[in-house]
C-alpha cells in the first residue's frame, strides 16, 4: 500500500512540473529581432560645440540588404543635408535627442534614437566688481527675489511663516511696505509687469500676484516645477527652478512660452537661482557660489561669468548668515546691487572685465 501511495504522489509532482507556467512561458519566449541597420558614426551621446560639422556614417548589417535612405529629424525637423552632414552653426546648445529613419532595400524602415549634446561656442567674459556704495540690509529677511522699478527697491523673503513682500529704503534698509504670505508657502523670486508684482513659491507651485502700489494681493497662479528666480523682459516673465532650464512664461496664464538651456563651453549650469535682466542680456545667481552668469536669453550660453567673491566677509558674523541671491539693476544709475540670505549689507557695484583690471 505504501509503495502505491509513493507512485500516486510522484504522479501528481510530474503534472504539476510539466504545468508550470514560468516553464511554459520559457518554451514561448521569441528570440529578439536583430537589427539590420547601424549607426556607426557618431557615438550615441558624444558632445560637440555649436559650429562643429557632425556627419552620420549608417551602416547595414545584411550584406544582401542595402540601405536606401536615411532620415535624421531633431523636434520633427531634418537636421542633415544628403551627405548627411549636420551643419550646427545655427543651433542652440543642449541634449538633442534625435530620430533616425532608415530605408532598407527590403521594404522595411528602422527607427533609432540616438542623442547629440551640443556645447556653447562662446568663450565667457571674466567680470569682477567694484564696490561703489555699501548700504543697511535687514538680517532677518531671507532674500529670495530682488528687483528695482524707478529707484525703489523691492524685495521677497522667503521660509515658511516668514516669508514676505517688502518694499524697502535703499538707504536706510527700513522696510517702508510689507505683506505677509501664507504660512504654507516658502517665498520665492519676483517679477514686475506693469503694476503687478508676480512672486513665486518653492516647492507649491504656486504663485502670487500683488498690486505693485497697494500690496494688495490680486490672484493666484499655478505652474508645474519648483520655483526659484524670476525676473521680467518687456512684458515676459522669466523663472528658475534650480535647473540650468529657464522658462519665458506669459503673465496672464502664466503658461510657458519657451525654454532655454543654459550651458557654457563645458556642459550645462545648474542651481540657477536668482534672476535679473539687463540690456539683452539675463543675470543668474548660481546657488552656492559667489557666481552670477551672464546668458544670452536667446540661446542660453553662458556670455560671461561675474565673480563676487569676498564682497561679504562671513567671517565677520555668526552662523546665521547664508549664501548669496539678491540682485537687482538701476537703469538710471547704471548700477548692480546684491545681497543675500540674511545678510546685513547691500553692495551697490559696478562691473569690471577681467582683462580691464
């Protein structure tokens, strides 16, 4: 009897094994579809700077299949001449992610990706400072945005239950106007268009617009990164959202306009924080450093680098103190000034090349 329940289970082991499915799904497995096309030239991911000539070499796999055509498109848009020769002299710098078709002789098409990242042109001019005039700053107030419109000067404070709007005495540092934000919220840069002064938030992604007279807050907006610098060109809002991508939004919607990507003869600038435009040209706090960049807002390279290291001695006060990110411009005066996160000071500055030291 022993011996006939033995052979009973041992049967219903075999039928189990022979029904195991992930056993099933192995016999089912289809080999995979080896292509018949390559990219021999360039490598996937190489970088190249702007005005370099990249020439495409595709080559078939099948010596009795030959290739009819090649279609290279960056954004839907062909980027190759019929020696499939990419002339970039025009182009933007950034990760370009291409679509390669390939026309074989059999009838079929093969699409690739394959990605190009291309790397400013543009040697940046070196700058320094010199400081023409040094002014009161509030110590309590954590600088987040910085403007100046017709010689006033105003300010955005930024941690959760104390961030603010200001309107502030360049002179004196008092705070002439203020309203809070909502404790929930951690103020960000701001931007004036018109009489409306538009203010960010950090990770709520969520912003404000006040009466630039009255302080009076007048609606709010959404948008779908973090919120770092913001700054205006004509009747455009430019943000930050600590990337090396910055965004042209229109005010109404506040919906996004363009993008550019800020990049230097290196590779891309991140941590880009606060934001001011002057005369063409786009100012970006790095967050960090003792850096502010100067960018093309057409393109995003880097025209110059302006260094302010030692405009504060940190060493003079206690722990407190925090990084660099306050810059505002007086068109009237042709001056810059910069502060930071509770810093005591404003440094009113001019600008210097390197090389006219």
């Amino acid at each position: 009897m022993n011996q006939i329940k033995s052979l009973f289970f041992v049967a219903i082991l075999l039928v189990l094994v022979s029904c195991d499915p992930s056993k099933e799904n192995k016999k089912k497995a289809s080999p995979r579809v080896k292509s018949l096309s390559k990219i021999a030239e360039p490598r996937n991911g190489i970088r190249k700077t702007i005005g370099d000539s990249i020439a495409f070499e595709v080559t078939s796999n099948n010596n009795d299949i030959t290739i009819d055509s090649v279609q290279i498109l960056n954004n839907g848009q062909s980027v190759t001449n019929r020696q499939l020769i990419w002339d970039t002299n025009t182009e933007t710098p950034g990760k370009k992610d291409l679509t390669i078709s390939v026309f074989l002789s059999n009838g079929t098409v093969e699409k690739k990706r394959h990605s190009i990242t291309l790397l400013s042109d543009i040697e940046p001019i070196r700058y320094t400072y010199r400081v023409t005039n040094t002014f009161a700053h509030d110590p309590d107030a954590f600088t987040q945005g910085l403007l100046m419109d017709n010689g006033q000067l105003y300010e955005s404070t930024g941690e959760k239950g104390q961030s603010t709007l200001r309107k502030v005495d360049l002179t004196s540092g008092k705070v002439l106007q203020s309203v809070d934000i909502s404790s929930q919220y951690f103020g960000e840069g701001i931007g004036l268009v018109g009489d409306e002064i538009f203010m960010l938030s950090w990770k709520e992604r969520t912003g404000f617009v006040f009466d630039k007279n009255s302080f009076e807050q007048i609606r709010q907006f959404s948008y779908p990164t973090e919120g770092w610098g913001m700054t205006t060109k004509d009747d455009t809002l430019i943000m930050s959202d600590g990337t090396y991508i910055i965004r042209f939004m229109e005010p109404e919607s506040f919906s996004e306009a363009k993008q550019i990507k800020v990049y230097d003869q290196n590779g891309p600038i991140d941590y880009l924080n606060e934001l001011e435009y002057v005369d063409g040209n786009l100012y970006a706090v790095r967050w960090q450093t003792e850096l502010i960049y100067i960018i093309d807002p057409d393109t995003g390279k880097v025209r110059g680098i302006l260094d302010l290291e030692g405009i504060f001695d940190y060493s003079l006060y206690g722990k407190r103190i925090d990084v660099l990110n306050g810059i505002a411009y007086n068109e009237k005066t042709d001056r810059y000034y910069i502060t930071g996160k509770w810093w005591p000071k404003l440094f009113e500055i001019q600008l210097i090349a390197a090389n006219n030291i």
